[in-house]
C-alpha cells in the first residue's frame, strides 16, 4: 500500500478525533481524549479488521468471499450457543464456557467456508451467488434457531434467555498497559490483541513464506502454478477455509468479547465494511487494518459525542443525533467502493475459477 | 552437439479428445544435446503432445522413457522430477512478482522451514545466468521485462529445476527477428552445455536454420522426420499441408488511386490510461496495401480500435473516404464501408454461440433485406449464409452450427465473408492470419491482394514480417505507439524493417 493511502487514512482519523477533542475540551484533557477515543477505536475495528485478514485469505488465492458477513453471523450465534451450553447445561466455569465459544465459533466460520469453497471452486458457481448464499443462510439458520431455543414457551430455554457466561476479561500486558495515561490502549480483550496479532502473522506467511507465495501465485496466475507442481484447487480450498476461522473469529467478537447476547442481523453490515476496508488496504493486512481503523475511529466517534452530548455547540447540533454520527462508516464505504479515493488492483485471478 | 544417446524417447502415444483423434501413435525422440523441430499447423497436435509429455494431460495409450527408464508422467511436477522444463507459449510468469519469485515458485529455498530465503534463490539466480549467459536480474518485477528477457526468465526457470531436456513451445511467436536470433544463440548454448531441446513452431525458416532434425506432425500423426540439409521449405510445407502450396504471393504492382483514410495526430489511450498510440500519422490509397509492423503491444491493437470506431481518441483527427469521421461509432464508419479483420476473431469478430449464418449478417442484420421493419428475415438470412458459404469455401456441416464449433480457419473465413461482402472502401485486417494453419493463410493473402486489386485500400497490421513484406505496398513500423518510419515496400530489407521495430531510429 502506497503512502497516500495511508496519509488519506491519518488525516480522515485525525480529523474524527480532533472532532472529539475540540467538542469535549472544556471537560476532558485532550491526551484523555485520544487515547481513551485509540483504546475505543482498536476495539471496535476488531471485527472489520478479522474480516478483512478473511477476505485477504481468500481473494489473493483467488476466490471473491463477499460471504463474510454471513460467516461472522453464523460464527456469533453459534459461538454464544456453545458458551451458554457450556455454562448452563454442563456447568463449566464462566471462562471455559467462553474460550469453548470461541473456538466453536472459529468452527463455524470454517464449516461456512468449506462451504463457499465447495460451491466456487469445485462446482464453480458464480462466486458473488456463492457468497450471497451464505449470508442468506447465516440470516435464516440464525434467526431461527434464536426463535426455537430462546423466545416461546415451547423453545429449548423455555422463553427465559438464561444465564450467559459474560464476556471475556480483558489483558493486562505487563509493561505496556502500565504506561501512565496511554497504557488504557493497550488494555484490551484478547479477541482484540489476537486481531492486532493476525495482521501482522498474516504479513508475515503472505509476503514471507512458501505458503504465502505459493497462494498469491494460485491468486495471480493459477495456470502458471500449475504448471511448477502447486496444487490450485489444494492452495485454494486451504485459504478459502482459513478466511473462514478468521471470520469466525471476528463473529466471536460480537458475542463473547463486546456484549454477552444475541440479536438477529447484529452483524449489521461489519461484513461488507470489512470488504471495504481490505479494498481500501489493497488486499495488504497492514493496509486493511489501517483502513479498519478508520472505520473503528468512526464508530469511536459516534460513541465518544454520545458521552459530551451537552457540550455540542448549537452550530454543530447534527452531530448530537447519535444516527447521522453513525452513518460515517457506511458514507466512508461507500466512497471507497466507488473508487474516489484511488484504484485499487485485486488480484488477477480473483473471482475466476480455474480450469484445467 | 547431438549424440546418439537417447533422452528422451515417446512411443506409440495416442490421445482421444472428444470427436478428436488429436495424437494418433504418435513417436518421437530426442537425443542428447539437440534442437529437434516439431513442426505442425495448429491443431496437428504438437502441442497435445508436449502436454503429454509435460504431464498435463495423461495419453490414452503409449509409453514415455526418460533417460532409458520408463517414465509415468502424470502432472507437471513428476516432468519437472524427471528433468523436463517447458517454456509455455504464453509464459507462465507472474507480472507482480519479481524474478527471483517467479524462479522459485513451486520449488522454494526457505530458511528455518518456512521463511523464504530470497537471497539464496538470488545467488543461484545469477550463478545460473552467468552460467549460461542468460542475463536477468532477479530482483526486477517480471511486469517490468520486455518479452525477451521475460522468455530468458521462463528459461532460467527450467534450469533453476535441473532441466535437461527443454520444450519450447513456439518462441519466436512474441519476438522481433534480432531477439529471436538470440534465442537461437541461447539455444546452441544451451545444447552445448548438455541440454537437449525441443523447439516447436510453425515457421519454417527458423526450422531450417537452427534443428538439427525436423519432424512433422499434420493431423496428429507423424508424417515424416527430415535433416535441414535434406529438405527445404517448400517440401517441408507440403508435408505440413498434405498438398502442394504456393508459399509466395503473386501480386502485380499496386495502382493506387485517391486517398480513402487519412489520419492526422491520432492519441489513444489504453486501459490504464497509457497513451499507448502518441501522435500517428499516416494515409492509405485506393488500391494499395499499407503494412503496420511491429512487434505485439506496440500501439497497434488500440490504433484499428480507434479506426474502427472501437475505442475513442484522445487526440488528432481522422478522415475516412473525404468525411471527417473523427470519434465516430462503428456502425456510420462500417456504413461509410470499413471492413475490419479483428485481432481476437473470438472476442472481437464472432460471436461464438450463434450459428454461422447469423454471424454472417451481424454488421447488416437491421438493414433490408434482413431486417424489415424490425423483424429477422430467416429467408434472406439463409440465402446470404449459403452463398458466402459456397463463395468463400466455407467448411461448415451446415449455416446453422454454432460458429465456435468450426476451426479456426473457417471461422476467419466467416469473418472475411461477412466484412467483404458489403460495399467496401477500406480494409482493416489486424493479425488476419495469426494462428491459422497454411493453407488459410494462402487462402486469406489471395483475398486481400483481391480486394486491393479491385480498389480497396488496405490497412493490414501484422506482427509476422514475412506476412508484412509479402503483402504490403507500403510498409509503416510501429514502435512504442509511433510510427518510426514508412517506406516502399520493395526497397527495404526484413533486417532493416527488424532493427526499426526493436526500436533503432532510420537514418534522416
């Protein structure tokens, strides 16, 4: 990713935090501010950012994953279930019951994965249907079981939703976190640290090792891979359903890291802006993440006004109507969708299947 | 260099396709430290037969040995073991990586087991070069080569696997003559280092000058295996053919008549906004033929789509037949009678699902008699399709099989019906012969002198010099989207027309 991109991604964050720091000054030090409007901002990104690592996954292999959404929905509604088994009908301890969540959740983004990956590069269907069919799937599957087991007298639960395990307990990194006033950004959830740590693993086996090479070659050129030995489809199939542990761990989020329950469609569009923010990056994780970061800071935004909803002057009275803040990330989406902001080159095998 | 040992040794190979016999017991051999041609029209099976060999598609029946042992050969990566490499037609290169990548791929130095260890892929890059004399540097990006140092790279890359034994599957197809002279040198180099090579083509001058034995292939049989010093040209075409061919063009000299297109200025800019065509300026005369050479991507491909209404201009202005028709759309300027020989028949000149009789009125279809009141006329439809198809020797089962489903000489002929059989002023013939067997190709050379004895101008671009120079009146070089020089067709030597499209400026 060129540094333009990255200065374009610096000035919209500054300016969404300068927004914050001018509103909230008389009340809060600006340094108070910033990092409490970073700490938020990191937080918030963490699904975007999962998302995104997903789509790379699968885009620089060649397969077109707009079915992330649907993976995080599944991997969320099932990730809570197995938690609420875990604390409820086996009686585990609250941070078994979660850590089993997530790797249930992990699961399931595979599980939507090997889907995606049987339909687009074995049977070769359209990838945008493929992925569209996940996320109707997701919707429906969800929605239903939520039905069945939590709402009615006739449900599992029997109409009472029961007693969740919480979510999981945020890190205390040892030197970092007790920097004075700055240490608070690096308080975070491990769902959010394991993110941070993703992005930088993924640099790593994308730009760095034989995997990762070998996978941008079936993303770029499949028939020239083919020819030196790789196994395309093999290469595919793999990063397809790594995408999908990776979605699967942005889903976990939603219901084990940011709140303790589950709402149908609570995914609400993080999927897509995910796809954005990995167009925006050029298909880099570094750049993906600092274009997830963006939209986190958005959302930071929405939150932070909320807290000095009073000190808005009147002259800038749309930004105490929380939606209008909240539309941010989804103007920003998109804006870069519709190219305003620079091309960007997909990979360019992307979206095709390979034949022989 | 040749030696009587064996390295390679094919027999009795056959492949069945569906409908096609593309490989019918077919044997060949090579020895150690030898150019052997295989020679073959498109579709005589050569390359079915390096794909065999090269482990992409499995024989029906037959047996390979390698090196005197048996071999089983079921995807490239057990070729690659056995000491196969292949230059694929169409590299298999990788634009976005650098050299050094595309070398390694599929066959990694990695430190620590995971990490790859550019530097030593590096090293063994340049010792490989230095080597053989084949100079690349492995850390340019490969989209930054021109094709020749892409095809050294291709090369290096068997070498990189331990390659001794080297198919080349049509070379010379992407080269000027200087860069293909080279490959020639690299080629001697390589034999003579050990290397054993199989270089197949369709030209036979090449042939002629650098096997050391020729086989030919037509219809996926052999039909023969010949020294160069035994056989010439024409004997080895009509082996390809089956029948005797008239290699050379019979053509009187031009009687040109008034100015039908004159362009002024032309820009276009491709795809990525390049400005791929900078400041062309050229005419064509009633009854002549002006030739476009240059080697491929060179500006010509977006020119014919700027003349032909295809792509719009940039700058500069053109007039076709006394009318300035500058950044008008195709259909006014095929009116104003514009025939044009796409480059890509398959995407650009057919549309491979419909029958061949619709394709045969795809430029007239709304106009009577074939479309009345914006109704299909299937009579008239019929009737044209059946008389182009007679006129033209058109070898189709019937008008109404899809056209994607003849060879490709047939379908060029479909086109050339179609486009000619309209009021014509001007040809536009892009690359009309490009892949087709010879027999086409001397079919589609009388059409175009035919046209231009009857009137016609013709532009025909081509990046085959020979086709150039034996039809052409007038020939203008292309090179980086300017013409470079425009000069009579009979006082110029093919040398000095290769030097111009590699780039040297003609002496004022």
């Amino acid at each position: 990713m060129d540094w333009r991109r990255f200065a374009i991604i610096a000035l919209v964050i500054v300016i969404m935090f300068g927004t914050v720091v001018v509103v909230g000054i008389s009340q809060n030090s600006p340094l108070v501010i910033i990092t409490s409007m970073l700490a938020t901002t990191i937080a918030v990104a963490t699904p975007l950012t999962l998302g995104a690592l997903s789509g790379i996954y699968c885009e620089r292999s060649g397969v077109v994953n707009i079915g992330i959404e649907g993976m995080m929905l599944g991997a969320a509604f099932f990730g809570w279930l197995a938690s609420i088994y875990m604390n409820t009908v086996f009686h585990q301890v609250p941070m078994l019951s979660l850590l089993t969540g997530v790797f249930v959740a992990v699961l399931t983004g595979g599980l939507f994965a090997l889907l995606h990956a049987v339909l687009s590069i074995t049977f070769k269907v359209d990838q945008i249907i493929g992925g569209t069919v996940i996320n109707i799937l997701a919707t429906g599957i969800t929605g239903f079981l939520n039905r069945q087991m939590f709402f009615g007298s006739g449900s599992v639960f029997g109409g009472t939703v029961p007693h969740s395990p919480g979510v999981l307990p945020s890190i205390h990194i040892p030197l970092l976190a007790d920097i004075p006033v700055f240490g608070r950004i690096f308080q975070q959830q491990p769902i959010t640290l394991s993110a941070l740590a993703l992005v930088v693993i993924t640099h790593f086996v994308l730009f760095h090792t034989r995997w990762g090479l070998r996978t941008r070659a079936v993303g770029e050129h499949p028939r020239a891979a083919d020819t030196v030995g790789i196994n395309v489809i093999r290469m595919r199939y793999l990063n397809v359903i790594i995408g999908g542990f990776m979605a699967g761990l942005g889903g976990a989020y939603f219901t084990l890291e940011s709140i303790s329950s589950f709402e149908p469609m609570m995914t609400n569009g993080r999927g897509f802006i995910a796809l954005a923010a990995m167009i925006f990056g050029n298909w880099t994780p570094f750049g993906a993440w600092a274009a997830a970061l963006v939209f986190g800071a958005a959302q930071a935004l929405q939150i932070n006004l909320q807290f000095f909803r009073e000190l808005i002057p009147p002259s800038l009275a749309i930004l105490q109507n929380s939606y209008v803040v909240g539309l941010a990330p989804y103007i920003l989406t998109m804006l870069i969708l519709t190219g305003l902001i620079g091309k960007t080159i997909a990979p360019a095998a992307d979206g095709k299947p390979y034949e022989k | 260099m040749a030696t009587n040992d064996i390295v390679l040794e094919a027999k009795g190979i056959t492949k069945h396709f569906p409908g096609v016999l593309a490989n019918d017991h077919v044997d060949f051999d090579l020895h150690k430290g030898e150019i052997h041609a295989l020679l073959g029209e498109n579709g005589a099976g050569k390359t079915t037969l390096m794909n065999i060999l090269y482990g992409l598609y499995l024989p029906d029946s037959g047996e390979i040995q390698v090196d005197g042992k048996p071999a089983v050969i079921h995807t490239p990566k057990d070729s690659i073991t056995l000491g196969i490499g292949m230059v694929h037609q169409h590299f298999m290169l990788i634009p976005v990586f650098t050299v050094a990548e595309n070398i390694m791929l599929g066959d990694e130095i990695v430190r620590n087991k995971i990490v790859l260890d550019q530097k030593a892929v590096a090293k063994r890059v340049r010792d490989l070069s230095h080597q053989y004399g084949l100079e690349i540097n492995p850390e340019t990006l490969v989209s930054q080569l021109p094709v020749g140092v892409q095809q050294r790279v291709e090369i290096v890359k068997a070498l990189y696997r331990n390659a001794h034994i080297l198919i080349l599957d049509e070379p010379t197809a992407v080269l000027t003559p200087q860069e293909a002279d080279e490959l020639f040198v690299i080629m001697h180099e390589l034999t003579k280092r050990g290397v054993s090579i199989i270089f197949i083509t369709h030209k036979l001058k090449e042939v002629l000058a650098v096997a050391d034995r020729i086989t030919v292939m037509r219809d996926g049989k052999v039909v023969g295996t010949a020294k160069p010093k035994e056989t010439d040209e024409a004997k080895l075409a009509s082996m390809m053919v089956g029948r005797e061919v008239i290699l050379k063009v019979d053509k009187d000299p031009a009687k040109p008549g008034n100015e039908i297109l004159k362009v002024d200025g032309l820009k276009v800019h491709d795809i990525r906004g390049l400005e791929v065509v900078r400041d062309v300026s050229f005419h064509v005369l009633a009854g002549e033929v002006l030739g476009i050479a240059g080697v491929q991507g060179n500006g010509q491909t977006e020119l014919v789509e700027a003349l032909t209404g295809l792509r719009s201009m940039a700058g500069g202005k053109m007039w076709f037949s006394g009318k300035d028709m500058t950044g008008k759309p195709p259909r006014p300027i095929t009116e104003t009678g514009m025939a044009h020989i796409p480059e890509d028949r398959q995407r650009h000149g057919l549309v491979l699902g419909y029958t061949v009789a619709d394709n045969m009125v795809l430029n007239t279809y709304y106009l009577p008699p074939f479309g009345v009141h914006n109704m299909l006329q299937p009579a008239a439809i019929d009737s044209n399709a059946r008389k182009l198809i007679e006129d033209y020797d058109v070898r189709t089962p019937s008008p109404y099989v899809p056209v994607g489903k003849l060879s490709g000489g047939n379908q060029q002929k479909v086109i050339v019906a179609r486009e000619l059989s309209h009021p014509v002023k001007l040809l536009v013939a892009n690359q009309p012969t490009r892949g087709l067997d010879v027999g086409s190709i001397e079919y589609i050379h009388k059409e175009i002198i035919v046209m231009r004895d009857r009137g016609v101008a013709v532009l025909l671009v081509s990046a085959e010099l020979d086709e150039i120079m034996a039809l052409s009146d007038r020939i203008a070089v292309m090179y980086r989207g300017q013409i470079v020089a425009t000069v009579d067709a009979a006082k110029v030597t093919r040398e000095q027309l290769g030097l111009w499209m590699a780039g040297a400026h003609p002496e004022e």
